[in-house]
C-alpha cells in the first residue's frame, strides 16, 4: 500500500544477453506486502491509488537491492591486508582471525559489523562464507535474521592444510552442517550454504561429507573457491592426482548444479568453464580481491562464450570493501587492462552484474534483482549529499546511463541513503 516515486534503473535482461539498462525517471512503485504490485509513470500510478502513502525517492536512483555472492564473515576485521598473495595472506591475515571465531562472544560482535557493513553498502543478499565454528555460524544467522537480510551461509569445513584448530572431520562436518540446517534452513531470509574451504584445505572424504549434506538439505546451496592463484591451483593438482582439474575436485563427488557458486575462476581451463556450464553452475567474480592478491585478470569474455554464469562477489576480507558499486567499477577495469581480450562493461553491464546475475546465481532469480512487478521490493536509494562530486556530476548527467555510469564511478556506502528488503526498511 505504497508507493516509491523516484527515478529507478534496473536490467531485467542480461546485457550479455541484447538487453539494456531499463530507466524510468519520475517512476512509480506500487508495494504491497513487501511485492512490486505496480510499475510504471508516477503519474499514473498514482491516479489509479490515490490513497496510497507515497514514499518521495526523487533526486537520485533507485536500484535493485545488490547481491553478494562471495564474501566471508569473520574476515571483516582483517580488510587492508594488503600485498601478499594468497596463500601467503591466508597464513598470515585471513586464518589466525579464522581461528578467532572460536570465541563466541567475538563471533557475535563481528556478526553485527559484518551484518552492518552489508546493509550500509546496500547489499540486500548475499552468499557467506561462515566460520569453521558451528557456534560462530548460529551467530551469523541470528544477526542476519534480526536484519532481515537474505542471507544464505553455512560451517566453513576442511580436515587438512589448515591451522590444526579449524580442522575437523567427514563425520564432524556432516553432522555440524545438518544440525546448522536444521535450525536456520528456510527460517525467515536464510539458507544453509554447504561450504568447503577449498579443495586445497579438504580430502575426497570430507567432499563427499559435503555432498550427502547437500542431498540431505533440500534446496540448500554449494560454495567454495576455484582456480584464483597459479600456486593453489598447482597445489591442489598435487593433492588430486586422479583428477582431472580443480573443478573435477568438486564435481566428482556431485557438487556442482544451478545453485553452486564457485569463488574467482581466473586461470580455468576451456574443459573447466565447459563443465561449469553443463552444471549450470556460476562463478562469483571477485575483482578487488583479485587485484589485491595480484591472482590476476579475470577472463569474462572466455566465461560468457562458454555459457558459464558470472556474478560478483567482494570477498571481504581480501577484497577491499563492501560495496559492489566498487566491485563493479573493478570489474571494468580490470577488462579494460585486458586489452583485446577484454569485455568492455557498459554501466549495464556492471549493474547487471550486481543485481539480476546475482540473484539467478543464487537460484532467487523470480523473487529479486530487479524491480518488475512480481518481485519482492528490494531496492536501495542512492542519493548522495548536496553539493558532492557524485551529485554535482549526476545532477548534469546525459542520460540515464551516463548517470549510472556516475553512480558506479562514485558512489560508496555513504551515498545508499535507504535500503529496503521485501518492503521492510532495513536502513
Ligand atoms: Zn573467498
């Protein structure tokens, strides 16, 4: 019983697919029970329900909520980490915070920064990666769930090249995931997500744990991390000697489907994007990590010819940041630096990218990630102060994809003034 009127950008076709960026300025938005009712001119909306309250979003762009599809929880603390590549990062940033997590009263602070640090970024839904720590985990979701976000998470599981404390076992995982399950599993916002570290931190038995846990949750999702760095990827080549790639490591024992989400993808073989798109499967794009670990230039051309799904994902504590505005400027750069084997992003692109392909790697593609009627309302107004660089550009901007390009140029979490998920105003 609500309608926003703002000017609202959002790519209901992919752009990789001939779609373009759908702009209406002076739209309007009829909600009611947190679902998009009604679209079009304010104008008319308004005549048809003159009794609705009317939420003013002018100035500014209304955006799909932004969709995460890789980032860690316990890895908040440890942003900046800079200059290291990743193995080295790892022993030295990312795991001694890991093994933090143990302490539950930590866990739950940095839940609540991590929780926070979504919402002020404008990330309506994401794909974490928990902790090695079932207790840990129950405060994510917990967190989450207050929020009311829309989260999906599960216990970080490896039993080998690991700090000796994050480790644990086939059994202990199986049974730690499905209790997990059990209590936060399509409760509110939340699914369980089953979450290997990575193969490089996992035997086959504690792969095949993850994919009975999988079999076992019905609708559950599967993460992990795949070809980022040349070290890691010779690494667990070593570690598999039966196998034929890193993505065999995961597919073997039935892990990969349209709601498996791999991390990186930047060094694949041509079999390995082939297998990924039999799988339906999809690779969150992670750019600012991957220029700050230097793992190097992720090959989208190479994964939109092979029909490989691509979203993004920030990868705190690697990546730099919350923000998928920033994520999506990265993302450009970096095919930019590619050269001829670049894909040049239009500002569609990169909206796209972190909406509606988002929302279709994480199998919520008829729920959300983008603003069409049918869909929950999760949207985000950005509207940056009076008289700042991103107003003083986009108030002169051409058009409207111009001023989108403005946006992703610009914009950080200072400027998401609103943020709002199936109606409910989180922000
Ligand atoms: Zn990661």
């Amino acid at each position: 019983m609500t309608i926003y009127r703002g000017t609202v950008l959002d790519t209901p076709v992919s752009p990789f697919d001939g779609g373009a960026l759908r702009a209406e300025a002076d739209a309007g938005l009829a909600v009611v029970d947190g679902v998009v009712v009604e679209r079009g001119p304010f104008a008319a909306v308004r005549a048809r329900r003159p009794d609705d309250e009317v939420v003013d979003l002018t100035g500014g762009v209304v955006l799909p909520g932004l969709v995460d599809t890789h980032v860690h929880f316990p890895q908040v603390r440890v942003i900046g980490g800079l200059g290291r590549p990743l193995l080295d990062w790892l022993d030295h940033c990312a795991l001694p915070e890991e093994a933090r997590m143990a302490d539950t009263g930590y866990a739950r602070t940095v839940a609540a920064e991590f929780v926070d640090g979504l919402l002020r970024a404008g990330t309506t839904t994401a794909l974490v990666f928990g902790a090695h720590y079932a207790p840990a985990v129950d405060c994510l979701f917990e967190r989450a769930a207050q929020a009311g976000l829309r989260v999906s998470a599960g216990l970080v599981v490896g039993d080998r090249k690991l700090r000796p404390e994050l480790l644990t076992t086939p059994e202990q995982a199986h049974a730690d995931a499905l209790a997990l399950a059990g209590r936060w599993h399509r409760k509110d916002r939340l699914r369980y997500a089953v979450t290997p570290r990575f193969s490089l931190a996992t035997t086959e038995a504690v792969l095949e744990s993850c994919a009975a846990v999988l079999r076992d949750v019905d609708g559950a999702l599967f993460t992990s991390h795949v070809n980022e760095n040349t070290a890691e990827i010779d690494a667990v080549r070593a570690l598999f000697p039966g196998h034929v790639d890193y993505v065999d490591t995961y597919h073997r024992p039935g892990l990969l489907g349209r709601r498996s989400v791999l991390a990186h993808n930047v060094h694949p073989t041509d079999a390995e994007l082939d297998r990924l798109a039999a799988e339906g499967a999809s690779v969150a794009h992670c750019p600012s990590s991957n220029s700050a670990l230097g793992s190097g230039l992720f090959p989208l051309h190479r994964h939109v010819s092979h029909g490989v799904r691509v979203a993004l994902g920030t990868d705190v504590g690697a990546g730099t940041g919350f923000s998928l505005l920033r994520e999506g400027l990265q993302a450009n750069f970096m095919q930019a630096l590619l050269g001829s084997a670049g894909l040049p992003l239009t500002a569609a692109h990169m909206l796209y990218l972190a909406t509606r392909a988002g929302a279709e790697a994480l199998d919520l593609g008829d729920q959300v990630g983008d603003l069409s009627v049918g869909r929950q309302f999760d949207a985000i107004w950005v509207r940056p102060e009076d008289g700042c660089t991103l107003d003083v550009v986009l108030v002169r901007a051409a058009d409207a994809d111009d001023a989108l390009a403005k946006v992703f140029a610009l914009a950080g979490p200072a400027d998401v003034r609103a943020v709002w998920v199936g109606g409910d105003r989180l922000r």
